[in-house]
C-alpha cells in the first residue's frame, strides 16, 4: 500500500481533514513569535554586571588597626590615596554601604577620659610629699602679654620661686588657653565642660563667672579624693617667695585674706579663696563636699562668699577640718597689701576689676620687686621697702573689705 506523498509535521498524516485545517494558522503563528523574539534580543543592550570584587558584605564588625593621627600614610603602605577607585554597583541597597575604612588613630592617641589625664599630668608635677600647684584661666588671661605672662614671670623673678614652676599645672578651660599652655608649660590639663563656654571675660559675680568659680571648686575636690595636697593660686597672684615654708603645720585648710584680723584661727577674718593651701584628708575632702553642696543654700551667691557664712556652721565643727587664715604681711593683695616686701610671699590683685587695671599694676609690682632685689643685701633688710601699687586699681577697693574694716 502505498503511502500519501504529503505527510505533516509531527507525523500526521495529511489525509487527516482536522490537522489540515489547523496547520497552516500554527506555522504562521510560529514564524511571528520567532521574528518577534530575534528583533527584541536584537534592540536591547546586554546587561553588564559589576565584577565580584567591587561587592563586600560584612557578616560582623570589620576589626580596625588602628595607628597614631597623622601616622597611617607614612607608615601604611596601602593609604586611602594609593588604594583604586571604589567601582559602586548600580543597586542602591548596595551603593549604601560605606567604603572600607584604610587607616584609623591609634590607642594610644585615642580620647583618654579626663580622669585618667588628669591623674598623668598630677603624677608629673607633684612633689615627693604629693602636693601640686594649681592655677586655672581661660584664653580671655591666656593670650600673649596678658596675665599669665606675668604670673610666670614672678616664679622665674622671686626668691626659691623658679623651681616651683615645674610643679606647677595650669588647667585650661577651653581650647585656646590649653593651646596656649602647651606652647609654654611642661604641665598642662584641659577640663571640659560640655555645653559651656568659658573662653570669654567672664565678669565678676555675673553668672557665667559664679558657674566658673564653683565649677573650680568642685575639681579641686576632685584632686583631694586622688590623695594630693593642693596649693590653689589665681593666675592674678604674683609669687615671690616659697610659700611652703609659710604654712601651718596644724591646718587643714589655710586661706589668704582679704582683711587679716591677726589670728590665724579666728573665723571673723576675712577671707579670700583666690589663695589657698589644702591637705588631702578626710577631713578637707569632707569639707569641699559640705561647701559645694551649700550652694543650693544661697544660689546666686559667690563660692568665696558662701565659706565666709558655713564656716560658722556647726556641721564645719563636727567635720573637725582646722581652718586658717594667712596673714597679710606675708600673702597680702590689693585690698589690704603686704607692708614689707623683706616677707612678702605673694601679692593679689584682688580688690580690682577689670583686666587692663590688673595687667597695669601687676606689672608695676614686679618692677616693684626687681627694684628692690637688684638693692644690696644690707640696704634691704635696712630700710623697709613696700609696694608701689595699687594705682590703676585704687579705685576698685572691695565693699566687703570696707565693711570688714568698720
């Protein structure tokens, strides 16, 4: 038998009325959607994309070497500007992540906690009986031919002062007298305070300066309870002798005065807080709390002002800290001034408002004081020489002195 001569595609047979009458619309249907397909591939670009090393996913925490600032070109031989440029992917997921990081700061160049500087700068300056010198300012008495010049000045001019200076810590507080200080002290502590700017004149009693000067107490408190012994000197105070040897052996707190009385131990002196020697003890320690916590008491109200009411407190006696009170003739100041400079310790240009008047008098005293060291041994302890000031600061006499005087 023989076989029909038109067999269709899928071996149908064309004999078949039903496939005859659908093949020819399949084919023509074939034939368009391979056209379509060829003109497609042929009209779109193909896709690129990135190489695998330009995508980096951490599964945890990248670990940082880290290096000293200013050290991780010079000692890295991959730095950030030898590395090729990063190639980011197009996904935005991706294109987030931020880039490897090349070089960090070191441990050692890392932001120490204030206290762990502090106890550093401490152990440099202290004496071998832990006592340091402590003076605190802002730029507006830091800056060049200002008050800290001179303050330095009388250490390197007085009589078994120079030796003193390497004891001495300025403590800055704020960025411009730090700066300052580092350019021309071995021993120097930055204290910050967060949110608050004490780089300008900050004027007597106003309330930016009483923030600062209970802000002083408080740290003073703080060098105590580290177990050191404190000399506390305002940078307006010249030195022309070692006042060490001029302190109490039985006092715990020993403060200069404003107006001295006589007694040492009399609670009626007047006194003045830019001055003070402190031992670290119970006692004192106990004494700097009870005094800072008096502030809610009297708000408003100078630290200094503050001592000269609580100091008549009962709770003062169960403490049992031992006051004293430094006369005058040795660690006198404006208000009421030493009288003979054969005993003079330190001077104070307390009783005195007003930067240029300080700086004026304070440098006519330490003409003062060269005038009368460059005098033969013999003609100064002869005649009894005394100062020349205050002038400029004549007229800024203390109210509080007056009405001690009366």
């Amino acid at each position: 038998m023989k076989s029909s001569p038109a067999v269709s595609l899928f071996g149908a047979k064309a004999a078949d009325p039903a496939i005859r009458r659908w093949l020819s619309p399949l084919l023509f249907l074939a034939v368009v959607a391979l056209s379509v397909s060829l003109l497609y591939r042929a009209a779109t670009p193909a896709v690129s994309f990135p190489p695998m090393t330009t995508v980096r996913v951490e599964l945890s925490p990248p670990v940082a070497v880290w290096q000293p600032v200013g050290a991780a070109e010079a000692s890295d031989p991959i730095s950030r500007s030898s590395l090729p440029p990063v190639q980011r992917p197009v996904d935005a997921a991706v294109a987030s992540y931020p880039e490897p990081i090349s070089s960090a700061p070191s441990v050692q160049n890392m932001p120490e906690s204030q206290d762990v500087r502090l106890e550093r700068v401490l152990k440099a300056a202290a004496t071998e009986d832990n006592t340091v010198i402590l003076t605190s300012l802002n730029a507006f008495w830091a800056s060049p031919g200002s008050v800290l010049d001179l303050f330095l000045e009388s250490f390197r001019i007085g009589n078994g002062t120079s030796e003193l200076l390497s004891h001495l810590v300025i403590v800055a507080v704020d960025d411009k007298a730090y700066g300052r200080c580092l350019a021309i002290h071995p021993h120097c502590f930055h204290l910050k305070t967060e949110g608050v700017d004490y780089s300008g004149e900050k004027v007597f009693n106003t309330p930016e300066y009483l923030d600062m000067m209970w802000a002083r107490l408080d740290f003073l408190r703080l060098i105590l309870e580290k177990g050191y012994n404190f000399i506390f000197s305002d940078v307006d105070i010249m030195w022309f002798r070692n006042p060490l040897l001029y302190f109490y052996t039985d006092g715990d707190f020993q403060t200069s005065c404003d107006n001295f009385l006589g007694d040492p131990t009399n609670l009626k002196n007047w006194p003045n807080n830019g001055f003070n020697y402190v031992k670290s003890n119970n006692r004192s320690i106990e004494f700097y709390k009870y005094w800072y916590s008096s502030r809610a008491r009297f708000p408003g109200v100078h630290e200094q002002n503050v001592f000269n009411i609580i100091k008549f407190d009962q709770h003062i006696q169960q403490i049992g800290v031992r006051i004293r009170f430094l006369s005058t003739e040795r660690f006198g100041g404006f208000c009421e001034p030493s009288k003979d400079l054969n005993k003079v310790c330190t001077m104070h240009a307390n009783c005195c408002i007003g930067l240029r008047r300080k700086i004026d008098d304070l440098r006519a005293m330490l003409d003062d004081w060269r005038k009368f060291v460059s005098l033969p041994p013999d003609t100064r302890i002869s005649r009894r020489f005394s100062w020349s000031v205050p002038r400029s600061c004549r007229y800024n006499i203390n109210p509080y002195y007056n009405r001690s005087k009366s």
